[in-house]
C-alpha cells in the first residue's frame, strides 16, 4: 500500500478543496463543505480513479491541513478558548485564520503547531484508572 500525503485547503468560499500529493498519471482531488464530505468525496474519485486505470496502488491517505481547514477540523472538538490555552494565541485571531478573514504567519502557524502537538503529547501520557 502506498502512503499518499493529501493537502486539505479551505477555499475562499469557505468550501475544502482535498489534493493528494502523487506521481500517477491520473488525477482525483476531492471537494466539499466540511472537512468529512471533502474526505468522502476524495475516496470516491480514487476509486472512479482506480476503476480506470487499474494499475493505480492501493493508497492510504495521509491527510496535512492549512490553518484554516484544521481550525475548521476540530471545531466541535476543542473550542477557540481551549485552543487559545493550549497555543498561547487569541481566540479572536485564531478566529480570523478559521474564517479566512486573515492568514497566520509562518511563525504563528510553527506556534499553532507547537501547541497542539505539545498538547497531543500530555493527551498520549494520559492513562485513566
């Protein structure tokens, strides 16, 4: 099985756009309103993709975010405020990446990152008795 890293864009539309990162010589993307309709739609134009070129691999989809789209991502998961706890940067702001009204800076993005992996670390260490 072949490990495909797929980037997920949210669109000014607000829409996600899903681009697979790959040497075929087939395309399939997928699209969608939310980050799971973007992934069901890019499963479905693999396998359109599969069915006409036989040859294609088997894929596993390794999926890489904009700002934007993981904001997005999570929404439902962890609030603005949790996030703004765990990243150090304000929710307001961190609401403008989410809308698409502003795009962080690569070090503001390298910060976001930081903080959610240094978070996901203590959540992986977590053992419940």
């Amino acid at each position: 099985m072949e490990k495909i890293t797929v980037i997920i864009e949210r669109n000014n539309d607000g829409s996600f756009t899903a681009i697979p990162q790959h040497k075929h010589k087939i395309g399939f993307i997928g699209t969608g309103n939310t980050i799971d309709a973007v992934k069901r739609d890019l499963a479905n134009s693999y396998s359109e993709a599969k069915e006409l070129m036989p040859s294609l691999p088997e894929m596993e989809f390794e999926y890489k975010f904009d700002t934007a789209s993981f904001l997005q991502y999570i929404n439902g998961k962890l609030s603005l405020a949790d996030l703004q706890t765990i990243t150090g940067i304000n929710r307001h702001q961190l609401s403008h990446y989410a809308t698409g009204k502003s795009r962080p800076s690569p070090k503001t993005v390298q910060r976001i990152q930081n903080g959610i992996l240094k978070f996901s670390e203590e959540l992986r260490r977590v053992c419940l008795v």
